[in-house]
C-alpha cells in the first residue's frame, strides 16, 4: 500500500501546469494558430490551438510556467495582423500530451 501512495506522490510532483488560454479580436486568418504553434514548439509546450465558431482562438497548454506565462503574453499581441481584444486564461488539469498541434 505504501507503495502506492509513493508513486502518487511522485506522479504529482511531476506534472506540469496547465491553461486553456481564449483569444479574443481578429485573430482568424492572420495565421494566429500558425505562430501560436511555431512559440509552443520553441518553448517546449504540449497542447493544441484551434479556431472557434465565435471568431476566436482557443489554447491548451501544458509546460513549465515560465512557458505558459511567455505564450500568454505572447497571445495579448499575437502576429502582426491580429487584432486582440481580450485574452481569458484559466487554469486547467495536465492531460499528459506528447506535442502541439493545430487542431482543425
């Protein structure tokens, strides 16, 4: 039993934060989900990124906090033809990733 409850405990330890991050404005094509992924890749970030119904872009993101706070400052400017108008940012469960996509 013990033993359980130790490998718990290290599983724990070694997960990593996650966001679901929302993109707000004109941020369909001007190749936001393109940029979003190319950042995610350099820094290290598990995830994916979509367009919504609304207009919108959704994020997320699993990684080290200091990856999840950069791509979040990344996503208030985003490429140079978006337009942002708000970015929500929550925290999330991890869900164990292995890369970063585009979700289609």
């Amino acid at each position: 039993m013990s033993v359980s409850i130790f490998n718990v405990s290290i599983f724990h330890s070694l997960s990593m934060p996650a966001k679901r991050i929302k993109v707000i404005g004109m941020v369909q094509g001007v190749f936001f989900r393109v940029r979003a992924k190319n950042l995610a890749d350099k820094l290290g970030l598990k995830g994916w990124i979509r367009n919504c119904a609304d207009g919108s872009v959704e994020i997320h993101a699993e990684g080290t906090g200091e990856a999840l706070k950069e791509l979040e400052s990344w996503c208030h400017r985003g490429p140079p033809d978006a337009r942002v108008e708000e970015v929500r940012v929550e925290s999330v469960p991890e869900r164990g990733l292995t890369m970063f996509e585009v979700a289609r």
